[in-house]
C-alpha cells in the first residue's frame, strides 16, 4: 500500500489469469494529482510490470511519484519524464513492450536460487501424506482478515474444488496433502500473525510515495525473510509435536505456505505470489528447517481464484517446472493443458510421470498398430509414447484428455487426443525455451522461427474436432525443436467418447505420406496482386487451395478440382478477393489432398 497517493485495485477475471505469468490483468492506478489510470498488469515473480492496450510499459518516476512511460537503459526500465498520457510517446520516440533484457531476467532468478540445496528441486515427497503448515500475515496497518477462516480451510481442505482434492485427483490418489492453520482460531475467525512494519515497509522506493520502502534486492530479501522467520517463531508453539511434517526424513519442513493479506503489488516482486526458499535466515519449526516455501496474496477473490496459484506453487514443491517461457511469454508451449503453463486443468501424462512420478510408465509404441486409450483422468492406460525415426533423443507422447469426468478437466477446451513432443536435451521445462523440454502441437502451430504460434485451445485431435490425422504434412505438422520432420504418421482418431482409438502407422508409409505432394512453389513471394502455386502430385486425387488468415479464420477456398497425377498450377489474383478487402500482410494456403495437408505463407505487399 502506497498510502493515499497510489492505490491498486486488481481485478482477478478470469481463473487462467493466475497463471505464472500473469498477463494482462486489469489494473487501476491512481497518479499523485488523483486521477486514475485504467492499466493492464503482467509478468511473474521475477519480473512484473503495468502496461497500457497498446503495449506501452509504464513506470514511477522515482523523483516525482509520478506514472511515465519506460525507457530502456542499460538493458533496465527507466523512467523517463514524459507522463502518462499526457502526450504521444511514439512521436516522442519511445517504443512499446519496453522490457528488461534477457540477460537481466536470468539475473534476477539466479539470485532467488544461488544457495538452493534441497536434492532434485524437489522439498516434499509425491506420494503418501503430507502436512502443509499455512501461516497467515497483515501488516502494521491492516485490520484483521475479514473472511472467517472456514472460507480458506474449503478452499484448501474442501472435498470439492480445493487443493487437496486437486493433489488426490490428478494423482490417482496416491497424494493427499492436508493444510493446517495458525494461528489457531475458531473457523469463523482468521486470526494472523501481526507485523510491525507497514505494508509499504515490503514494496518498493519510492521518493515522494513510498520513502520507506526497499531500495535493492539484498534490502528485499531481508525483509521479507525476516518477516516470516518472526511469523514462524509466532505461531511455533501451536503446531503440535506429534504433527508430522517432514514425512521423508531430510530434516526439512515439507511445505509452508505463507498467506499475505491484500493484494499484488504491481512494480513488485516481494508482494506477489511467489516461491522461494529461507536461505538468508536459520528458521526452526519442531526440529526441522523451514526453508522451500510458497507465498500468497490473500485477496477478496481469494476463495474462488486462489486455487490456481497454490496448485502451481505447490508443484514447484514437487520439482515441477515452468512450462512458460520466461524469455518469450508470447510462445506458447502447453497452455490450458497443463498447471505449470496457463491451465487449471491436470499437468500433462509426461508431467506426471517424470515430476509427479504418479504415472510409472508411458508404454512404447514400436509397430503399426490400432491404439485405445483411456482419458488421462483414469490411472490405466492413458498414454503411449513414439520414438521419432529422425531423432536419437526426440519422441511424441500421445494422452486422452476428455473434461466431462473430472472436477478439474472441464476447464480444457475440447475432448480428444494431445499430441506433446519430448526434448530431453532441453533441460526441465520450458523457462529457457525454445526448446522446451515439452511442446504440445496445435492448430496452425509452426516452429519459432515462423512466427506462428498457432492456436493452443485447438491442440485436441479427435473426429469432433476434424482433426483426425498427425504427420510431417498434416496442420499441425510433425515438426522437431530444429524444425525438422519428426517422421511419425497417426491416422484414423476417432470419436472421443468413453475411449479414444488412432492408428499408429510404423512403416515406410511416412515416406509415400510426403511424396504426395512434390515440388509446391509459390512464385512470385511476396507478391502484388498475382502469384502462381505449382505442384506435382503423385497420383489422382481432389486438390482443394484454402486462403487463411494468420489467425487461422478461413478467408476462402481458392481451388477444388479433381486432378490426374502430374504436374498442375493454378494462379491466385488477390485483387478477385473484392468481397474480403484483402490488405498487405501475411496469410495462409491450406493445400489439401486426401489425408495430406501442407501450410505454406505468402506475403501480400499493396
């Protein structure tokens, strides 16, 4: 809290916004004068920042107090003295998507893990039971939690949509985690610890608005982890000697969670839901360090949206990682499909199998075969794997996913099969990626270098979705992390119903697969107003030209003709296309025959 000068209201819309990274989370600012500033907010605990519908990153201005346009300098965000709104950035010469660098965004998460020593990135075991002791904090100029603690306690202990029910279900119940409360209060209470500093002790400097805040990271981390070493050492007393809470024996408490009242901090790193570890301070809670912990904001919307951060904190716990990038946030590697991304919904077979280690093998497919396959809800049967002919390390790991069954999968965009590529040589997770160590294809989904990212909530195959075939020419192709074939060929997906059959084809047919088509070129490319595509087909079969938008709206089918094997072309004007007001910019060819598809770009130049 800034006092009176700056208040934040955050709007929490949508559960899939409580991913890590937030994006574009609505976010009213107030400037020095009182007027008021309607900002979004993004990022995650490293790196957080407000921005405006056009892009533009916004600042304080550490003299006046004042919000300004950012500036970079010296790979940092800078304030610099034109103020919001006030006039034109772009003709002043300032850019959008200001961010700090690559290289300072890897300095900041070096620095939250430098002393790590738990073995593996993982502080508590994935199967039995678990204890997790929740510490509840206001500051020195916060009234009590006004919700009764029983709205927290559902929310973490409920039998429906809670946290522990969450663990139980996505780990066929060989994980239950019970949260404990301290204080200790009546559950229509929710006594906290009390610090003795302000809130605006724990945000950042600030001249005119904020002079008692923190001015680096070393004064940060300090703070706040002599904050909760004296919340600990407040409530120590009450967890009782007997309450296991270091079930595998490594003299660590298994998990701690300290919940904050009020909410996000924008421009901050400390006042934002985070996990890290008590390195700086020794912190003993009956005998055992306390050192991996999660730390949330506790908010009015807590009890319906905090679900989604502490699954994912928790994860953590378990030595999951980041399935975003932290590097390119716009690229998008598992989205909805997956906790550790942008979903709400189960982690992926391949995650539950190598960090929850709740799925003990995912069976090889090594011959052309007809495959059933339960949804990944079920504990049996609901993934296989292929090995990628073009690859000694890549191979395909191939789910179930239907949202009918579960209390978390409905959440998922569609019913039918994932299709994930596996990359061990990328390293756990996708926080560095490209390469991400998992990749789940998807509707009009390209390699990085293309600029397509396609469309993720389209990523399920099944017959309802009209996606029922997955090779090196089908859309999504089977494309590698270097942008090579991968070379395998699924056909005939069917109806996503109680099970879900494929057709795993091992055999030289993927080679006759991408023969079909020899020789497309497009020509001229870019082009105004005519180019000329020109194929050589294999055998006779119905050709059909789909124009695309890089959406992946269709604009218009282009051509639709039976053809006899050889070589045929047809030329595409852009100015016949009146009826859809083609303008400069890049679009799709959808080139279809039978079972095979390729996507290739033009680039219409007016």
């Amino acid at each position: 809290m800034r006092g009176n000068i700056l208040a934040i209201f955050v709007f929490l819309w949508a559960n899939f916004l409580l991913a890590a990274p937030f994006r574009n989370m609505p976010a009213k600012v107030l400037q020095p004068d009182g007027s008021s500033l309607n900002l979004l907010s993004s990022g995650d605990e490293f790196f957080n920042y407000l921005h405006d519908e056009k892009g533009y990153t916004v600042i304080q201005n550490p003299e006046t107090g004042w919000v300004c346009y950012a500036i970079l300098e010296s790979e940092e965000l800078k304030s610099s003295n034109l103020i919001y709104g006030e006039s034109d950035p772009y003709k002043a010469g300032i850019s959008p998507y200001n961010l700090i660098s690559y290289k300072k965004y890897q300095e900041r998460r070096r620095l939250t893990s430098k002393n790590y020593k738990s073995k593996n990135n993982r502080s508590c075991p994935s199967q039995g039971t678990v204890n997790s002791v929740n510490i509840y904090i206001r500051f020195s100029d916060q009234s009590e939690f006004t919700d009764p603690r029983s709205i927290s306690d559902s929310l973490f202990n409920g039998s429906w949509y809670s946290f522990k029910k969450y663990f139980d279900e996505v780990s066929y119940h060989q994980l239950i985690v019970y949260s404990h409360h301290y204080p200790e209060c009546d559950m229509n209470q929710n006594l906290s610890y009390q610090d003795s500093h302000p809130r605006a002790y724990y945000s950042p400097y600030n001249t005119v608005t904020n002079p008692i805040g923190y001015q680096n990271n070393d004064q940060r981390t300090e703070r706040e982890h002599s904050l909760l070493a004296n919340a600990v050492s407040y409530i120590s007393e009450e967890v009782p000697e007997e309450l296991l809470i270091d079930s595998d024996n490594d003299n660590f408490v298994d998990n701690i969670c300290f919940i904050i009242q009020g909410e996000n901090d924008n421009w901050a790193e400390l006042l934002w839901p985070h996990r890290w570890w008590l390195d700086s301070q020794n912190v003993i809670l009956n005998g055992k360090q306390v050192y991996d912990y999660t730390f949330l904001l506790y908010n009015p919307l807590f009890d319906t949206n905090g679900f989604r951060p502490i699954c994912h904190e928790f994860f953590h716990s378990l030595g999951a990682p980041d399935l975003y990038h932290y590097n390119y946030w716009f690229l998008i590697s598992c989205g909805p499909w997956d906790i550790m991304d942008a979903g709400s919904s189960h982690p992926t077979a391949f995650m539950k199998w190598k960090y929850g280690r709740w799925i003990q093998d995912i069976p090889l497919i090594e011959s052309s075969q007809l495959v059933t396959l339960n949804p990944l809800l079920m504990g049996q049967n609901n993934c296989v794997r292929i090995k990628s002919p073009n690859s000694e390390t890549e191979y395909f790991v191939i789910e179930y996913r239907k949202a009918e069954m579960s209390t978390f999968e409905f959440n998922i965009p569609g019913d039918g099969l994932i299709i994930s590529r596996i990359n061990p040589d990328a390293g756990e997770g996708n926080a560095d990626g490209p390469p991400d160590e998992e990749y789940i294809y998807r509707l009009w989904g390209a390699h990085e270098s293309t600029g397509f990212i396609g469309d993720i909530y389209q990523a399920f195959f099944s017959t309802q979705s009209g996606r029922t075939f997955f090779n090196d020419n089908s859309d999504p192709s089977c494309f590698l992390s270097d942008n090579s074939h991968g070379g395998i060929n699924i056909s005939n997906i069917g109806f996503a119903g109680e099970t879900i059959h494929f057709q795993v084809n091992v055999s030289s047919q993927n080679q006759d697969v991408q023969s079909l088509f020899k020789n497309v070129k497009i020509f001229p490319n870019p082009f105004n107003p005519e180019t000329t595509i020109k194929w050589n087909q294999t055998k006779k079969s119905q050709v059909q030209i789909s124009l695309y938008n890089v959406k992946g709206r269709k604009i218009s089918t282009l051509y639709n003709d039976v053809n006899p094997a050889g070589e045929h072309s047809f030329v595409f004007n852009s100015s016949n296309q009146k009826k859809y007001s083609l303008s400069s910019g890049i679009y799709l060819l959808k080139i279809s025959l039978d079972d095979t598809i390729i996507t290739k770009k033009i680039i219409l130049l007016k």
